[in-house]
C-alpha cells in the first residue's frame, strides 16, 4: 500500500522516473500530461480544451484536472496504491487530492522532488523537441512552463516539507543513478521494493 507523488520541473525527468518507479514498487503510474496528450492524439473534446493550454505552455484549469484524476484513483488498480506524476500541481489541487484520500482512509507515503537547475532543462527540452516534435518544448514556451512552475507548483514543497514527507533528489546524472537515488531514498524511509514474485 504505498502512494507516492512526483513533483519537479518540466524536463527533470519525471516521465523516464515514474516509468521505472511504477515498475520497482508493482504501482499503476498517473500521469495527467500523458492523460491529455492522449485525448490530444485521439482528438476528444477534453483533448481540444487541454491542447490550447498546453500549446501556450499553461497548466490545464482544476476543474479539469481534478475530476480526471479523480476517476482514475476510484479505479480497482488503485486500491493497493499508485504514483502520480504531474498532479497536484497547485495548492488547490492539493486540497482536492486531500480530502479525496481522507475519504478512503489513507495519504500520501512520500513526495519526491526532483531538482534541476533550469538551464539543464532548456536544454534538455530543445531536444527533446527536436527529437519528438512536441509543440510545448519550444525554448520560449519551456521557460514559460518554468515560470508557471515556480509560481503554482513550488509552493507544494513547502506544504508537502512541513508534513514531513518531502524527499529531494538531484535530477541530473545518468538514469539509473537518479532511479537508485530515489530508491534509496525511499528506503530510508521504510518503503520497500515491490516482491517481484508477487507482480
């Protein structure tokens, strides 16, 4: 039963660690930007709303984002626990996602912060544009992203530090080093890898 969150900013990594995070501690990965990048591709009508927001390099409104999220936590793959990656993002998302655990009976276990400096984002993100064609990884658009990053989203650390569950780990170097970051991290804190045996 462990419930982690992801925070970080755009280009730390957090896609590539969730991915492995999910597979290390046997939990279902939630990920609103692959969520709307989905409905994006399958062009739905959540897809046309988030795609002008994304395009422009702002977060999707809460009333969105919260009832999306929502749907997916009340799903069965939930119960045992889950990783979510890019949510909450605001300090009203984070009173949503509150009293949507305090009805079940639970909370977050840990929060992990990746850290990076900017400049490695930029350029991480140029590339990645380049390699994959996204809209949102213009160089003036990533800074943007940035911005609305350090004004909406980094407040969380600071309520997410005072519950005690906050754990900083630097975001830069080789993958696997990160992951083992993480893990051991993690660790320390008493929450263990998933019993392979068991997945």
């Amino acid at each position: 039963m462990t419930r982690l969150l992801l925070i970080g900013p755009p280009g730390a990594g957090k896609g590539t660690q969730a991915v492995r995070l999910a597979e290390n501690y046997g939990l279902p990965a939630i990920s609103t930007g692959d969520i709307f990048r989905s409905n994006v591709k399958n062009e739905t009508e959540l897809g046309a709303k988030a795609k002008a927001y994304m395009d422009a390099g702002d977060n999707v409104p809460d009333s969105l984002t919260n009832a999306l999220i929502r749907d997916r936590l009340a799903e069965r793959d939930c119960e045992s626990g889950f990783l979510l990656d890019g949510y909450p993002r605001t300090t009203d998302q984070v009173r949503e996602l509150d009293e949507f655990l305090a009805g079940h009976g639970t909370a977050l276990d840990a929060v992990i912060e990746l850290v990076a400096d900017p400049d490695v984002v930029v350029e991480r993100l140029r590339k990645r544009a380049g390699d994959q064609g996204r809209s949102d990884d213009d160089e003036a658009v990533v800074r943007h992203r940035l911005e609305v990053y350090a004004s909406q989203t980094a407040p969380l650390v600071d309520v997410y530090g005072g519950r005690g569950v906050l754990v900083k780990i630097d975001a830069l170097g080789a993958i696997d080093v990160v992951t083992a970051r993480i893990t051991d991290a993690l660790a320390e804190r008493g929450i263990a890898l998933a019993d392979r045996s068991r997945l």
